[in-house]
C-alpha cells in the first residue's frame, strides 16, 4: 500500500494551466450552490467526466459521528457523468459547471448507485485503510490484492476494481467523509498526477461539503423554528377562543336551563295529540342537545383538578358497564368482556377515567346502532413495561382512514350532533394520567387501545 502523506511530496504536473484552470472551475462551482445533494453530484461529475479524463467512476461517503459509520451517498461513473455543463468559457478562469436535475436523477438511478448507498462502512473496524484515510487524514493508493486480505474491508470487494484510491474529504482538522476513485473498464493506471490533484481537489471539497452541511442545519433549525412559532401563535389563538367560549358557555348555561325547565312543564301540561306538544318537546329535546354541548365546553375549557389515589382498573370498567348496560341492551349488541374481573391496580381519579370508557363505551355503541359485537378486554402491556391496555373494540364499519389523524383534536367530529370534543377530553384524561390512548381500524369496525401505568406494589402497601 502506498501511502501519500503531503501533497508537495507529490512529482508536479506537466499540465499545471489544465490543473489550475480544473481547480478555479471547482472552486467557482462551490460557490454557485449550497445544495449539498447538487454539490455532491457536481464534485463526482467533475471527476469522472471525459473532459476533466481524471478517472472513470467515483463514489463518495459522508461520516456519522454519532454512529461513526461511513455511510454511502453517491456513485458516478464516466458513462452519467457526461451532463456536466461548462457555464462561461471552458479555458477562462472565471467559468464554472453545472448538472441539471435530469442528469442528477439519471445518475442516482444507477445499480451502481444504489449499492454505494447501501454501504456502510464502521469506522471502527480494524481495517488499515479506513484507519489511515479517516484517522491519519490520508491519502491511500492501493490495489484489489492487499485490501483482498483484509476481513474487514468488505466495501472493496463490493465496490471497487483491482486498483483504486481514497482520499479523505478534511475540513477543520477532521475527516467528515472519503472519496473513492478507480479506473474499472479501461484499467488505466492512476498516476501520481492524478492523485496529487486528487488531493487538492479534496481539499477544496471537504470545506465546500462541510460548509453546505451546516447551511442544511442551519436552514432545518430555521424550519423548526418556524413550525415552533406558528405552532406558539396556533396556540395563543386557541386559548383565546377556549377563554371566550368558555365565558360564553357560562353565560349561556343558565337561561338555557329555565328555557328547558319551563318547556319541559308546559310539555306535561298539553295533550300529546296537540301540536304544541309536539313543539314543546322539540325544546326540550334541542335545549338538552345545548346543555350537554355547554357541558362539553366547559369541561374542556376548565383546567381539572385530579384527586390521585390507588384505584381498580376492573371495578372501573364493571361500573362502566353496568351504566351503559340499557344502551347495549336497547341497541342489539352482544357484550365479550375478557379479563376486566381481574386485579388491576392503578394511580389515577376513579371519576375521571371512568368518564374515559364510558365516553369510549358509548361511542362503539353508536357505531352500532342496528347491532353488532362490542369487546372489551383489558392485558399487561409488556414483561418490561409495567403498564395495563384495554382495548375496546366494535364491529360499527370504523374509521374513515383520514380522519383517524384528527378524532382527538378539539371540535372535530363525525357526528351530526357531536360537539367534536368527547374524545378529546379523553385524550386529556389519558394524557394527564401518564397513558396513551391510540385509534384504529380493524377488519370489522373501530379499535381504541388505552394504555395506563400500574402501581408498584410498594406504593399500594404505602
């Protein structure tokens, strides 16, 4: 293996105007993008293409330093490479390339590509070539035959022919990534003029791929940032509308309920053959629709108070299930409880979580309106995660798979009278007792799986 410690101790090049003029080109390339997939494909293209006839394929590969795996991003060889554009005379310093998002397309649609990007190599490993390439920061000129002998240079074998070099892509004292170059269909030898320009294209690479990089991150954080403040400001409008209808439910509340009182009097009062019975009950019936929408409102708008103590998850859902006992019954559905008549020992406010499975309870029975199979079972999570899931599935059609991403956001609702914020609420319960709750669909109806923590056995002796 020949090893190139400094590019002075390379012979120089009888080309030296070529050179200079390749390596101007590059550097007014650099700075016509900042786009690193652009920039990438520009810095392969150039070293493969029949005008610049330095070498005939190039692959490169970017390090991860958390993982500190080399991972690989692109392959070009001679045959893709003819898209590169000379912008301004090719002779004159000043001009630059360019590759249109056709040619960028074509070359990352290659068998040779694709196997470049599914490479990983560990930095790790004990394989001298990765070791004096990425930790030394050198240049490697070797052949098939010596890396052949070494286990862990398994990216040779795959990728490169009989002769081949690396060279590191340096950028503040470190090796962010290599680029590998060979000469597989003609089998020409890389001279030591290809390398030491190698080497100095490299140089220039690695601050230019080093330099889009940090322009991706900074341009993601903007990103972020921005979702984050619409997010803010999505927020600050919503607490504003919560405040305002929250105030107005409050108000409302009241004359809603004599309006009701005094309708549901007047209905007891008239003969049901009348018509004005019949208006006076559909008061009552719409009064009642808006107490229970107020009643949503609030609930939702107010912040609640949790009185946490150690409660049965089974006594829960048996209580559940004795209230909602006349709907199942007057709706046809037939009732599969599994294992809820277990111990089940949770932190949590009684009150409030049985306001969860009823609201679930219901809900499953309005999907099934002319019938149909509601089950309920409750499980351990997992041998490592101390945690209990009831699920409670029906057979009412389910979820349309669109709004499955939507059911728990405030006000959204499938229901022609619903106020959209039943589940809602659940999801606050669920949420504010340390649990998850998740939505599906099965083959036959709708799925929701709630999924809370047990209390250790020490906290329930305490």
């Amino acid at each position: 293996m020949t090893v190139h410690h400094n590019p002075s101790q390379l012979p120089a090049s009888e080309n030296s105007l070529n050179e200079l003029t390749l390596l101007y080109q590059f550097s007014n390339t650099m700075l016509s993008t900042i786009r690193l997939n652009k920039l990438t494909h520009l810095i392969l293209t150039a070293l493969t293409t029949s005008s610049s006839n330095l070498f005939e394929r190039a692959f490169l590969f970017l390090r991860n330093e958390k993982s500190e795996v080399l991972q690989g991003m692109l392959g070009v060889t001679r045959r893709t490479a003819e898209g590169l554009q000379i912008v301004g005379s090719q002779e004159a310093l000043g001009s630059r390339w360019e590759i249109s998002e056709d040619v960028i397309s074509l070359q990352r649609s290659t068998e040779f590509c694709a196997k470049v990007r599914a490479t990983r190599i560990d930095i790790n490993d004990s394989c001298p070539l990765i070791r004096r390439v990425i930790a030394d920061r050198t240049l490697c000129h070797t052949n098939f035959t010596i890396c052949h002998e070494c286990g862990t240079c398994f990216f040779v074998r795959h990728l490169c022919s009989d002769t081949f070099a690396a060279v590191p892509l340096v950028a503040r004292d470190s090796a962010i990534g290599i680029i590998v170059v060979d000469n597989p269909e003609s089998g020409q030898e890389i001279t030591q003029e290809n390398l030491r320009f190698l080497q100095l294209f490299a140089n220039q690479a690695g601050m230019a791929v080093l330099n889009s990089m940090l322009y991706n991150r900074i341009e993601d954080a903007h990103i972020n940032l921005r979702d984050a403040r619409e997010r803010l400001l999505h927020g600050e409008r919503l607490a504003a509308i919560g405040e305002v209808a929250a105030n107005l439910a409050h108000e409302l509340k009241n004359p809603i309920i004599t309006i009701g009182g005094f309708a549901a009097r007047l209905l007891k009062g008239l003969s049901e053959e009348s018509k004005e019975h019949q208006y006076a009950g559909t008061i009552v019936k719409e009064v009642g629709r808006l107490e229970k929408m107020l009643a949503d409102i609030l609930a939702f708008s107010s912040k609640p108070t949790i009185c946490f103590s150690v409660c049965d998850l089974g006594e829960i859902l048996r209580d559940c299930l004795e209230s909602c006992a006349t709907t199942v019954e007057d709706h046809g559905i037939r009732l599969n409880v599994d294992n809820s008549r277990g111990s089940w020992s949770i932190l949590g406010d009684a009150h409030q979580l049985k306001q969860v499975f009823l609201n679930l309870i219901l809900n499953a029975c309005d999907a099934m309106s002319d019938g149909g199979r509601l089950t309920i079972s409750v499980s351990s999570a997992s041998p490592e995660n101390n945690s209990v899931i009831v699920s409670i599935e029906d057979t009412g059609g389910g979820i349309a798979q669109e709004m499955l991403s939507k059911i728990f956001n405030p006000f959204f609702t499938t229901k022609s009278t619903g106020t959209g914020l039943g589940l809602a609420i659940v999801n606050r319960i669920v949420l504010n007792h340390f649990g998850t709750i998740r939505a599906d669909n099965t083959e036959l109806g709708a799925l929701f799986s709630v999924m809370l923590p047990l209390v250790e056995a020490e906290q329930i002796q305490n």
